[in-house]
C-alpha cells in the first residue's frame, strides 16, 4: 500500500509482477481483437514507462510542450465548442477535425482513461496521447478503417517508440487483403514512416490554440508530407 499509492483519481497500483501479468493477457487480447481498445489501452500502460518519460522529456524542452504539461488540457466534447470550430474557414485544423469525428461517428470521449501507468505526469502524457489520436489522423489525413489505422500506427511507431504502437504497425498489415496490403508497403508505410521520423512531437502541439490555422500550413510547419 505504501509502496504502491493512488497517484491520480484514476490510478489503480500495481507491482511488477502485476503489470507483467497485465502485460501479457491484454497483449494476447489486443492481438486476437485490435478493436477490443480496452485491452490495446492496458497493454499500452503497462509496456510504455520508457517511451512516455522520453515523450515527457521532449515535451518539457519544448515551449509550447511545456505548456501543455503546466495547463493539462484534455480534448473531449465537454471542451469543444461544434459549433465554434464549424464556422472556421475551409481547410483550417478545426474545421478539419470536426468534420472527421463526423464523418466517422467517433468522439473523443471514447479515449479510457489511464490507470496503470505509475507517475502522474505520465500519466497525462499517455491521456493526451489518446485525445489527440483522432487529430492525427486529420493531420495524415487517414480514414478509421483498417489501412487508415495501420498507416497511423506506422506514424505514431516512428514518433512516439510506444511497444502497442509499433505491434500495431508490425501486426495490423496481417488483417488487410492483398492489394491493400501492397498499398501499404508500396506507398502508405514509407510515407507514414518518413513524416514520423522527421516531423516535430506531434504531443508538443497545443492543437487547442491552433484551431484556426490551415491545416496544410501546420503539416508544413510540423515536417509531415502530405498524405500520398
């Protein structure tokens, strides 16, 4: 108990041989299901202590990133404004976005929240991972089907060095058929790939400042190529 406390509202402690079990049953899960996002999230809590400190490390070198961690803003709808954001100009990051989680019935309020991950701050570094996956896939401009997922999880492999995200990119091209599978490795992969490894953090942005501007505008700013 005094080893192991309650860090955050939504922390549950657990000792290694815990999370190792944790670990395991949610990999064997995720692998057999990645929709069951239940288990992806706990795989990702339990295997990410490294990645999220050297994302948390970045963010706290870049001014913007910095703010980010001091302010903890969180993207749900209780936090949006539709309407605000519908009545931005054609092609701005708000408009954009919105008209994904339309187009594809999602909503930011699906993200779990953390509860296995160890440290408060990275803890949040993990949340605002999650709230900002749909914003990733406006700035790819990928879809929420299986190939958008796996082009997105190739992106998010090459920056962000999470274990879940690069079994996602290893394991989800064994779900497509054939001629997306080529689509994949001829074009998407390497594109996904190159703007991953050269792009700044994507976890440094403070996308709620920058509803506004042109979304191909923050792609260039940000290094990401556009979507092939």
């Amino acid at each position: 108990e005094q080893q192991y406390p309650h860090l955050y509202q939504s922390h549950i402690p657990t000792n290694p041989l815990q999370k190792a079990l944790l670990a395991v049953g949610s990999g064997i899960a995720a692998l057999r299901d990645p929709y069951r996002h239940d288990m992806v999230a706990v795989l990702g809590e339990t295997t990410g202590q490294l990645a999220l400190r050297r994302l948390r490390d970045e963010m706290r070198r870049d001014p913007e990133g910095c703010s980010i961690l001091q302010e903890r803003p969180r993207i749900r709808l209780s936090t949006l404004d539709p309407c605000a954001l519908g009545s931005l100009p054609e092609g701005s990051l708000g408009r954009e976005y919105l008209r994904f989680l339309q187009r594809n019935k999602v909503t930011p309020d699906s993200r779990a929240e953390v509860k296995f991950v160890d440290d408060e701050e990275l803890a949040y570094v993990m949340l605002r991972y999650r709230e900002v996956h749909d914003l990733m896939h406006t700035l790819l401009g990928m879809p929420t089907n299986m190939l958008g997922e796996v082009a997105v999880k190739w992106f998010e492999a090459a920056q962000t060095g999470l274990p879940m995200c690069i079994l996602g990119a290893a394991l989800g091209p064994l779900r497509l058929s054939a001629r997306r599978l080529q689509l994949l490795a001829g074009t998407l992969a390497p594109w996904a790939l190159r703007s991953g490894r050269g792009a700044r953090c994507v976890l440094t942005v403070f996308y709620e400042q920058r509803w506004a501007q042109s979304l191909a505008e923050l792609r260039e700013e940000l290094g990401i190529e556009p979507p092939p």
